[in-house]
C-alpha cells in the first residue's frame, strides 16, 4: 500500500467513524485524533478555535449540541499525501437533530493533517455552509 492509500483508508474508517459519534453527541473519537501539539485550528461552520483549550471547548460544545444522526456522509473530493502532512477536502452531508431540532445541511470540509508518531492528526480544520448561487438555483431547479 502507499501513503495515499493508507491515508484513504484512514480517512474512510477511523475518520469517519469519528465524525459520526461527533454527530451523535460523543466528542472524544474526534478529539482523539485531533494533534496535541500547536498549531491547530478551526474555522467552522458554527465557531472558530485556536489552540487546545478553545479546540477542547469547541468539541464539548458541539458534543452537547448534537444527537441522533440518521445520516453522514463524507464526499471525498480531492486529497494528497506529501511525506508527513496531507489534506482532505469534500463536502459533509448530515442529518441530526442540533439542540434537540432535527436538521439536515451540507458543508464543506477542508482539513489539513500532519503524521506524529506514525499516525495521522488533524491539525487544520475549515468548514462552511454550502450555498447555492442565483445561477446555479436556477439551473438545479430547471
């Protein structure tokens, strides 16, 4: 197997796996394989967090928002693996109640990954509401 396939493959098990407890109320696969060395970020949907207290706030908070996902599906779009960093990018698609009120939205998810002790962590995270232009609405809904 190369690096790209290992870090597919890691992707599509342990990262995934992780997201959807996220969705359904439990943080820590999440946290787990977030870096424990600076820097990190988020730029999310929702909030933003820079370093491991505001990461480790963020996480709780979006732990406690969310329950019950029906639905998550990561639509890998583009990634690459370059000797010990690498980056995913796609679009998020999840259905689970937020503070109790079921929703289902789209974002996407760009995050950037460094290898610490052989294994991957994320260290970047940018993650926004898809929209729909005029046009392109317009051509969806023709």
């Amino acid at each position: 197997m190369t690096d790209r396939d290992d870090f597919l493959a890691w992707i599509e098990t342990a990262l995934y796996k992780a997201e959807l407890a996220l969705h359904n109320g439990d943080p820590a696969p999440r946290r787990a394989l977030w870096s424990r060395n600076e820097p990190v970020s988020v730029l999310g949907a929702w909030r933003n967090a820079y370093g491991q207290d505001e990461l480790n706030e963020l996480f709780t908070a979006l732990g406690n928002s969310f329950s019950n996902c029906t639905s998550y599906v990561f639509e890998l779009q583009a990634y690459d693996v370059v000797s010990d960093m690498a980056y995913s990018a796609g679009l998020e698609h999840t259905s689970a109640s937020v503070d109790g009120e079921p929703r289902s939205y789209s974002l996407r998810a760009t995050q950037v990954y460094r290898r610490e002790g052989g294994e991957w962590k994320v260290a970047h995270r940018h993650g926004d509401t898809v929209t729909v232009s005029v046009g392109r609405q317009r051509e969806v809904l023709l």
